[in-house]
C-alpha cells in the first residue's frame, strides 16, 4: 500500500462539477494498493497518519499531528501510485491491485480512518476526479507499507 500525504491549506474533490470531498487545514491522501496485500497494513498505516508531526507548532517547527490541530483528511483512491515506467514510454499499471478488490480496500481503508475520529472527506472510487489542493509548505511525504 502507497499513501502520498500532502499537507494542505484547503484541498477539494470534484466530479462530474459536483464535489464529492473539501477540507480545510488538512492532509490530502493518494492511496493506491498493490497487488498480493492485505488489509494487515490498515492499522499501521492509520496509526502513522495520526501521529506524523507534519504540522508546525508555535516556534515554526514540524511538531503537531493531524490530531494535534483538529485537521481533516481528504482521500483519494489512486492505482497509479503503482505505475512503472521502467521499460518504455508508457506506465505499465501491472503491479496494481484488481479494481474490484482495490475498491473494496479503497472503502474499507476509508472506514478505518473515519473511526479514528478525523473528519475524513472522499473522492469516488474510479471516477475521473478533478483535485484542487494548496499545498502547505510544499509538504509531501509517501508512506510504503512494505516500509513500516
């Protein structure tokens, strides 16, 4: 499993001109699933994003978790975290989980997080998502299951 994680001023999800998700002071997460996992990486990865210190405190510094400034997470379903593009031109998305079982783990993951008690806002599972985001800082970190 890949999580991007962007810290955001304000972040928003629109398809079809409608907005399916919008947050203030958040993080803004892409989260793509591989092929062989299971939902045994949930609870780690949860339990990162609560804690990651991405947010400044009172001196300026990376200090604060999500928890820590009451943000939100906007969640957005991304196979093509999975692109490779080692041999040619073109991504060769192989290595993605199977679209019916990546959107059963896509809606699970996101129902793990709500329980958290972060407010958590959603894109549409395969639909053509439009992402308006302001990136705070720039801060973008990717997280890597296998990593964790």
């Amino acid at each position: 499993m890949r999580v991007v994680v962007q810290r955001v001023a304000h972040a928003s999800c629109r398809v079809n001109n409608e907005i399916t998700g919008k947050i203030d002071n958040g993080i803004l997460l892409f989260i793509g699933f591989k092929k062989g996992e299971t939902k045994e990486d949930f609870p780690k990865v949860i339990r990162k994003l609560q804690g990651l210190r991405i947010f400044e405190d009172e001196n300026g510094k990376m200090n604060k978790s999500i928890v820590d400034t009451n943000g939100s997470f906007l969640a957005i379903s991304q196979f093509t975290l999975y692109g490779s593009v080692a041999h040619g031109m073109r991504p060769s998305f192989t290595e993605a989980l199977d679209y019916n079982i990546a959107e059963e783990y896509y809606l699970d993951f996101v129902e793990e997080l709500r329980k958290t008690g972060i407010k958590v806002e959603c894109g549409i599972f395969g639909a053509d998502m439009k992402i308006e985001l302001l990136n705070d800082g720039p801060v973008t970190i990717l997280i890597d299951s296998e990593e964790l």
